[in-house]
C-alpha cells in the first residue's frame, strides 16, 4: 500500500513547538499496547494478541526479531494485559460547517480540519492509536482507530476531503458510528451544534458514556456568529437549503444574540448533564493555541 500524500491540513514545523506535549486521558481506558493510560483491565499473564509496524524511538526490546530476520520489517509484539488510547475524531460536515469560508480566518469546517490533522498527529506520536467518522444526517466516514504510520495517513486523508452536506440532523450518525464501534475509547466530536434533533445527538452521546468511553465536545464558534452585522439591510442565505431572507439588523439583532446564547447554554448544559467534558472553540483563535491549551487543560 503506498502512503498518502502529507495532508495540507498538517503543518508538521509549526507542531513542533507542541512536540513535547501528548493527549492525556481523564478516565480509565481499553487498548491493547503499552501508552502511559490507566487499564481497565485487573491482573493478567500478558498473553500475546497482535503485531503492530514499529515506530522509530520505541523499546526495541519489544520489536520482534525473528520477523525482523524472516522479512526485513520491524514490528512490536503486543500483549492482552497492555494499554493505549484508542482514540476517534467525530466530525460535524453538516452545511452550518461552512460559515466563514468566504472570511479571512476560514469557514468552521477548514478549522475543524486543521484541529483534528493536528490531534491525529499528537495522538498517534504518543504511540496511542486514532481515528476518524465523518458526520452529517449519516455516517460517511468512518476509520477506525489504528495506529500504523500508513493508517494515521490514512486517517489525514479522510479528514482532508471532507465536504458539507446540508443537513440539520445528526442524530442518527452519532447512532450508527456507536453501533460500528465496539471498544471502549475516547470519541471527540468537533461539531457547531447547529441542528434540529440536539437532544437526540446527547441521547446518542450518552450511548458512548454508558459504554464507559470518555465523550469530549469541543465546541467550535465563528466571531461572526455571535453577533448580526452593522448595516441597514442584508441578505441572510441559509447553509442547510433553508432559503434566504431580507432584513434588517437592528430589527433582529435583540432577538438573534438571545437566541445564539440560548444555543449555546443549551449545547454545555446537554453536554455536561450527559457526562461529556465540554470545551468551547473560538475559531478566531489560532488552532495551535487552542491544541496547546488544550492538552495542558488534559494534563492537569
């Protein structure tokens, strides 16, 4: 299989200053090889359960040398009683996704992509393994966590060529991505929350809490959100084939940002009465600070 091209969602200089930083987890975890996370697993002989592709800087005293000597490849003997992070990245590719894209900054979903290349990259350096379900009305991604050089490429790809589709439900994504994934984990969902069914997607959420796997919302914001602009009259042109309308500002402007707050409130108060971490992310800050603030919030 040949690799995939680098993603150019994944600026590998500017991570660097983050080289020193990884992705911690806040609640006991299931894997199948050594990572710094607490098992969920009590006592065990250590009994032998797969390979995986050595990575350069790994105990060489777990690579396999008879492979090693039979086919010039180096890999990792794993064990049952060992753990790692298995790690999916949920994104939202709903229409709301591609607000600001005529900004300067980026519509959400371009920001989205630069956050999620640069968690894959973290996440899979710290020998943990990830990977990627793309969400709109339903599931039309989904890699499994893995954590092969070829298949964290993979995963980039995937995320790269993501495109919107317009939809104002997700619930049923969330549902399915529960019902292909069967191990415990952490499921991050990079999402704006704009749609209709919002209490059925926590409800699909709550699936994942049950399961014991640890949910992490981050909450993605545009500035131009939060507020209407300045300016007699404009034409508002849903995302989600809801049609346009004429108006003007002032008219609305009360109404509109009591509304958005409400939304807001909303998605924190669902998240954290699920069980989930909730983070809210300004897309007007750079997403390199927002990764750094973040895995250091993770750290404790």
């Amino acid at each position: 299989m040949t690799m995939a091209a680098p993603s150019r969602f994944l600026d590998l200089k500017a991570l660097t200053a983050l080289a020193h930083m990884r992705f911690a987890t806040r609640h006991r975890i299931e894997g199948n090889y050594s990572g710094r996370h607490r098992s969920r697993q009590q006592g065990g002989a250590g009994e032998f359960v797969d390979f995986r592709e050595y990575t350069a800087g790994e105990d060489l005293r777990r690579l396999d040398w008879k492979v090693l000597g039979r086919t010039g490849r180096s890999y990792l003997r794993l064990y049952q009683d060992e753990t790692n992070l298995l790690a999916t990245l949920a994104i939202d590719a709903s229409g709301s996704m591609r607000f600001g894209e005529s900004t300067r900054g980026g519509s959400k979903l371009e920001y989205a992509q630069w956050l999620a290349a640069a968690l894959s990259h973290v996440i899979s350096r710290g020998q943990d393994q990830v990977g990627v379900a793309v969400l709109t009305d339903k599931l039309n991604e989904l890699a499994p966590p893995g954590g092969s050089r070829t298949h964290v490429a993979r995963v980039q790809e995937l995320i790269e060529q993501i495109e919107t589709h317009p939809t104002v439900r997700m619930a049923a994504a969330v549902r399915e991505l529960f019902q292909r994934t069967g191990r415990r984990g952490v499921l991050l969902v990079i999402s704006d929350f704009l749609m209709e069914d919002l209490d059925e997607v926590f409800a699909a959420l709550r699936l994942f809490r049950h399961r014991q796997s640890e949910v992490i919302v981050l909450h993605l914001l545009h500035p131009d959100e939060e507020r209407l602009p300045e300016g007699p009259a404009f034409r508002f042109a849903g995302l989600e084939n809801e049609g346009s309308v004429d108006c003007s500002p002032a008219e609305i402007r009360l109404q509109y940002e009591q509304r958005f707050q409400a939304h807001l409130a909303a998605v924190r108060t669902l998240a954290l009465a699920g069980g989930c971490d909730y983070r809210r992310v300004l897309t007007a800050i750079p997403y390199l600070q927002t990764l750094g603030e973040f895995l250091v919030e993770r750290a404790g």
